[in-house]
C-alpha cells in the first residue's frame, strides 16, 4: 500500500512534461487507451488545468503552482 502512494507521486511529476506539452498545443496520445487524445474546454489552453481524452474520457488535471521555476 505504501508502494501505491510512491507510485502516485511518480506519476504526478512525470505529468508535468505532458502538461508542458498540452499546455504548448502539442497533441498527446492518452496514456490509458493509447487511441485518442487528450483536449481541454479552456478557452486558453495554456491555461487549462485539466484535460481529457477524446476517445476513453480519461481525465487528468495538476495544480497550478507546481511549474513554477
Ligand atoms: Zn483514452
């Protein structure tokens, strides 16, 4: 169980390079179905928090803050 918690942090850090690239307009294929791809209601995508596949709907989001350098 404690593994679970290592893994989610993993998981967290290795999503802000995906984030940097959804953020930059580039497309991302969904790491869950490997078919669609992830998109955003924003308006202003490089503001967007929160993205979605347009196949499976595997939804993702990260805090704002954490990109900060
Ligand atoms: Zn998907």
């Amino acid at each position: 169980m404690d593994d679970r918690l290592d893994l989610k942090e993993e998981n967290n850090s290795g999503h802000l390079d995906l984030y940097e690239k959804l953020q930059s307009g580039e497309k991302v294929k969904c790491l869950q179905c490997n078919n669609g791809y992830y998109v955003t209601d924003a308006k202003d995508i490089r503001k967007s928090y929160y993205f979605y596949c347009d196949k499976c709907g595997e939804f993702i989001h990260f805090e704002p803050g954490v990109i900060i350098e």
